[in-house]
C-alpha cells in the first residue's frame, strides 16, 4: 500500500513560530498527571466483544479503502452532476464547486494507495437530487453525515497508516457536513459525539437512495 | 420468476452487483434494482466498531446566570478611573497584593467592555471604576452570594439562588460598626495560629469605616472566634464573626470571589 | 487564519495598553511569567509504556485541551461581553458539546484526570472579532490533535471514542469559519500535528497561567 504524503499545500492556518517575547513560547506545559491508573482499567478491557472481527491488515485496508472509494465515487459524481445541471445558485454552488474537488483528490488518494486493487465502481444516476436545489442541500447534508458515519464505523478495522490517512479524509468530510448544515440552518453537529455506521448499513442507506445503477 | 445471484466479494478487490427481480405479475416486465448491501458477507470482515471507551453525555446549556458573579485577580498594581480611557480621571490604585500577601482581585460589576476589550468595569476595595484588561488576569465565576444581616445577626449563603448555608454571627460594636454595602471575599487564611480568628479568616473587600488607622488597611474579615458566647450581638471591631464550627462549613461552601452584601 | 497565533503574544491593542504600565511593572510581569513555568509538570514527549499509561496520557492531553475549550466558551457566555447574536450562539453551542466532552474524558480517568488549568483568555471572550478567530484556532487545533494521536491510542474501545470525537471538532471547526466568512474547509485533506506541535501553539497563545495565589498561612491583621 502505498500513501501519497500529505504534501497538499496548507491554507490558512500555519504553526506559530517563535515570538519576539521568547518568554512566552516553551514555558508553559500542558500538566500532566503522572501514572496510570487503575480507575481506567476497566474502560481500557472494555469494547464490544469482537471475536469475529479480522484484525487489521493490509488486506483488510483493501477492503475498507475500496469501500470508501464507492462512497467518494458517489459524492465526486453528485457534486458533479449538481453542477452540470446548472441549477445552484450562491451558497451552495459555491459549496459544491469546492467540494466536488475535494472529493476529487480524495479518490485520488484513495485510488493511489489501492492501486491495481481499486476496484469497479457502479454508475450512478441522480435524478431531481441534482436539479432541484432544496433536494441537492438535504442530500448533500445526508451523503456528507454518511460517510463521516461510514468512516468511524472503519477507524478500529485499519492499520496504522490507514487510519492516518482515513482521518485526514473523515476530518474534511466533517467540514463539509456543518458547512452544509450552517447553509441549511441546521446544528452543525447533531450530538457531541458522531456516530459510527457498519458497512451494511452504510450500504443499505445508499441503496435505499436509488442512486446506483 | 428469475432470481439473480448475489456475486459474492472476493478478497474485496471486486464487488458483484445483487440484482433482484420483483415480478409481481407475469404480464409485466421484470424491475431490477442493484443492491450493494445484499453483496456484504454475512460474516462481514468488517466488523462493526466497538462501543466507545468513553461515555459522553448530552450536551448541556449553561444553567441561568443570573447567580453568577465574576473576578480576576490583579496582574499588577492598576489605576482605576471614571471612565474606559486612559485620559479619564484616576480614582485610586489597586495594589497588585493584599495586605496578606495574597493577590489582589476585583469583581467585574457588568458587562461594559470596549469594543477593543481594553476596559473592564469593577468593584474592589473601596474603589468602583473602568480598569485597563491587561492589569487583570484571567476571570473566575462564582454562584455563591453571602448575605450578612447586621440587625438580624445572620450569615447566609446563596448558591445558584439557593441558600446553602445560614448560621448566626457577631458583628461591629456601634463604635466600630460592620460597614454595609456590597463587598467581596478576596482571599482565604489558614493554617496560622491565633484563636481570636478560630481557625479560618476570609479577607474581604470591606474596610471600616471607622478604624481608618488601623494596620494593614483596617480590612473587615469573616472569622471564627474563640469567643462563641458573645454570638450573636455587636461585639467585633467590625469583622464579622462566626462559631468555628459554621466558619468551617462556610469554608466548604465558599470560594474566594464570592461577592457579600452586607445590610 | 494565517498567523492567528502571532496576535495574541502581541496583540496591538494590548500592547499599547502594557505600554501604559510602569516599567518596573511590566519586567516584573515577564520576570513572574518564567517563575511561573517551572510550577507546571512539564508533559513528556509521546511516553512509550505499557498501553493503559499511553492511552492515559492521551486521555489527558485531550482533556487540557477541551478545558480549554470548554472554559473558553463557558467565560465568553458567561462573562456576557459579546454582542453579536452569532457569537453568543457559537458560544452557548460549542460550550454545551465542549463540556460534554470534558465530562466524559474527566469520568473516564477519574483520579488520574489533570486539574483543569487556569486560563486568562486575554480579552478574546470580550471582542466579537477575537472570540470568532480564537473559536476557529481552538476547533482546527483540537481536530489536528485528536488526529495526531488516534493511531497511537492502544485500546479499541478509546480509538473508537476519540475518533467520534475528532470529527465533531472538525465539524465545529468548518462551522465556526463559516459564521466567520472564511472557507469552512480550506483543503481537502486536514494534517495532524503532533503533541509537541500542540503543546508550542498552546503555549505561544499564553492562555494558560499560573494560579492566582489568594491563600495564605499569615496572621490575619483584620480589624477583628
């Protein structure tokens, strides 16, 4: 498996480097409070009992990896067909125009690293999800909170340098879920925690929008 | 009927295309709908994700803030003036400790701050004015409120807009009265040994009025005594004095910043 | 957000208003500052332990970092300085989620929890601007956090938590820029940063402070 580094060039946001005022950086340290515990003991043993579950491996990547690459494939075409409609108007169609890129690389990267295994991706047909503005957002909204779900469902299945990359991906995946909601008015997170969805259920809520062919 | 075949997943490099047929009469023709769900495994590989290590609540709302007071201690010794300019006139200096060594703190009295955040409105002792933001350091709240009733004799602690704690008190003989108004505790002394004070002295904002020469500013405190019978009456020479045993349990209930109104 | 950070070591409007102080005053404020680092445990780079201190250690590093939300957006409602119906919002808002996650990660490590620190947030919970641009600092750094520690956490269970958490942050982080008029999401993919690139950032903000001190052990000289 091999990971494209994470050479995208940053905006905006850069690391503060030293100050005229060298007093300030580097004496203060977050506290920290020394030995483990035993109060955690049980938290730490705790989980679902996940015997069945393959250990992560890079096969295993595979399988994650080309299961994301479906639902990136699903996103980069809906934003796509949105756009060729030519019915956004403002906020969302500057919204989709940044994130149908976004999802573009995030294919790209996904597809990298799985090489000759990517595999085939079914067409996809949209209907009135692209035409229609106020159908667009609501399933802008629900394919975005889908695949933050679907990722966190997949965190504990991926190896290391899976895991590094998927977070890299769900945490843009994130944005565009409140950036769509701030459109639509909505919270922009609906708890304080995301939940995680298994890949049947994923899959189910896709199929169950019609969308593949 | 027709039944399509669920392509089974190999190895997950490729993915089959479920197709079923739903042919609810022979004369019409058969829909297909693709399923990807119907290709996962029943043994998915996938497991699905542990149940979190963390329990994490509903988020919550702040509670009313009505019972709310906030403080921040002094960075430096500060003028206070009569209005948010440095052009203002001064009314006093804050000193950046208390005669116990301590740091320094006031009560924010509002919300007024310039929009540059450069002022602050407080109350310390004796001093009600606009400060400049960098003198002070970072706010504390509060919820906690104590009452002192001088004709009454009682002590009594609101917390979130409950009492929490009420006990009997000595107050300020005619000559050197309790002063009255709104005041706050400024820090908390313990640990010393001087039974006239009982075992714990909170130092407040409160000066007497009377007692102008006294050493160390002629600051009111709120303390226990070693003489318990005098409670309750006018018996202090302004401080406010408890049984040991209340001022302990105040002790538990009462943290520094706590402003007191004292009538 | 370029050079976000720069700003709150010397603020203008700060510094004009530090200029104002005494000299004398303003090296004794330097002079306490440094005392004041050594009062603070210092956080060791990434401990390799056995799992249960690694995932502790962790834990912890999340908690500082949401008390510092957390007490960011409680002081800014609390303090009932801001105007703006926006800003109150993303306060009441984020404040509520900051301080569930707070709950959640001080019960998990019970005794073993750090102290919530003390903070002086410098103004930037009384200026609309300052609030919104610190608001966005803290939820981009709080996501790039928890991202540069999930494939470091031992435990299944505490992976699954803090990934759930992760992209929360991220969701704050993109609705805070968009109420600010900036791109919620400015590329693709979103970095990590690593414990010591935190803890540097964290520092340079100087939002963290040492105690006041309003305990003592003198003879009360009240007037008795």
């Amino acid at each position: 498996m091999r990971w494209a580094g994470s050479g995208t060039a940053r905006k905006g946001f850069t690391v503060a480097t030293e100050h005229s005022t060298a007093s300030r950086s580097g004496f203060l340290r977050l506290g920290f409070a020394g030995a483990g515990t035993l109060s955690l003991g049980a938290v730490l043993a705790s989980g679902a009992p996940r015997a069945e579950a393959a250990s992560p491996s890079p096969a295993l990547d595979v399988q994650v990896l080309n299961y994301a690459l479906l639902l990136e494939e699903l996103q980069v075409a809906f934003y796509a067909a949105a756009l060729d409609r030519g019915k956004l108007r403002g906020d969302l169609r500057d919204f989709a125009r940044v994130v149908v890129e976004h999802e573009r690389e995030h294919v790209g990267l996904l597809r990298g690293a799985l090489g000759a295994k990517a595999r085939k991706v079914p067409r996809f047909s949209f209907g009135a999800a692209v035409s229609n503005p106020r159908r667009f957002a609501a399933t802008a909204l629900e394919l975005e909170d889908l695949g933050v779900a679907a990722y966190n469902g997949q965190a504990a299945n991926l190896t290391r340098d899976a895991l590094i990359a998927a977070a890299r991906i769900v945490s843009v995946d994130a944005r565009h879920a409140a950036w769509i909601r701030a459109i639509e008015n909505r919270p922009p997170s609906p708890q304080a925690t995301d939940p995680a969805k298994t890949r049947r259920k994923v899959l189910a809520e896709v199929d169950r929008t019609g969308f593949v062919r | 009927m027709i039944r399509g075949a669920a392509l089974a997943a190999l190895g997950g490099v490729t993915i089959g295309v479920a197709l079923l047929l739903l042919d609810r009469s022979s004369d019409s023709p058969p829909v297909t709908r693709p399923s990807l769900v119907a290709a996962v495994p029943a043994d998915d590989p996938l497991a699905p994700a542990p149940a979190p290590g963390l329990s994490i609540p509903a988020p919550r709302l702040l509670a009313n803030g009505e019972a709310v007071s906030v403080w921040a201690p002094l960075r430096a010794s500060a003028v206070v003036r009569a209005a948010p300019s440095s052009n203002a006139s001064a009314l006093g200096t804050l000193p950046a400790r208390t005669p116990e060594g301590t740091t320094n703190i006031a009560l924010v009295t509002g919300n007024g701050v310039d929009r540059q955040a450069l002022w602050v409105p407080v109350r310390a002792a004796g001093l009600t004015g606009w400060i400049s933001r960098a003198a002070l350091g970072g706010y504390q709240t509060v919820d906690t409120l104590l009452e002192v009733d001088t004709r009454a004799f009682t002590a009594t602690l609101h917390r979130a807009g409950r009492v929490v704690f009420s006990a009997p008190v000595g107050v300020g003989t005619v000559d050197a009265p309790t002063p009255t108004g709104d005041f706050f505790v400024r820090n908390v002394l313990t640990r010393y040994s001087s039974a006239a004070y009982g075992p714990i002295a909170f130092g407040t904002s409160a000066r007497s009025e009377t007692l102008t020469d006294w050493p160390a500013g002629g600051f009111v405190g709120i303390h226990g005594t070693d003489r318990p019978d005098l409670l309750p009456g006018r018996v202090s020479h302004g401080c406010i004095r408890l049984r040991n045993i209340d001022i302990l349990a105040l002790a538990r209930l009462m943290p520094v910043g706590t402003p007191v109104t004292i009538t | 957000m370029d050079t976000y950070f720069e700003q709150f070591d010397r603020d203008g409007a700060l510094r004009e208003t530090e200029a104002a102080l005494p000299a004398e005053t303003r090296r004794d404020l330097l002079l306490g500052a440094l005392a004041g680092g050594t009062a603070l445990a210092l956080f060791a780079s990434e401990p390799a332990s056995a799992a249960t201190k690694g995932d502790v250690a962790i834990l912890n590093y999340a908690l500082v970092l949401e008390y510092l939300q957390s007490s960011f957006y409680t002081e800014a409602e609390r303090r009932k300085a801001l105007r703006t119906a926006t800003a109150k919002q993303t306060a009441r808002v984020l404040g509520s989620v900051e301080r569930a996650h707070v709950a959640a990660l001080e019960q998990a490590l019970g005794s073993a929890a750090v102290k919530r620190p003390f903070f002086d947030f410098r103004g930037t919970t009384e200026n609309e601007d300052a609030f919104i641009r610190t608001g966005v600092a803290f939820e981009d750094l709080g996501a790039a956090a928890y991202k540069g520690q999930a494939h470091r956490i031992q435990s299944k269970a505490l992976l699954q938590a803090a990934i759930s958490i992760h992209s929360v942050e991220a969701r704050h982080a993109a609705w805070i820029r968009y109420l600010a008029g900036t791109t919620p999401a400015s590329s693709a993919f979103d970095e990590p940063k690593t414990m010591a690139q935190v803890n540097r950032l964290v520092a340079s903000t100087g939002f963290i402070v040492r105690r006041p001190t309003t305990r003592s052990r003198r003879r009360p000289r009240f007037t008795g």
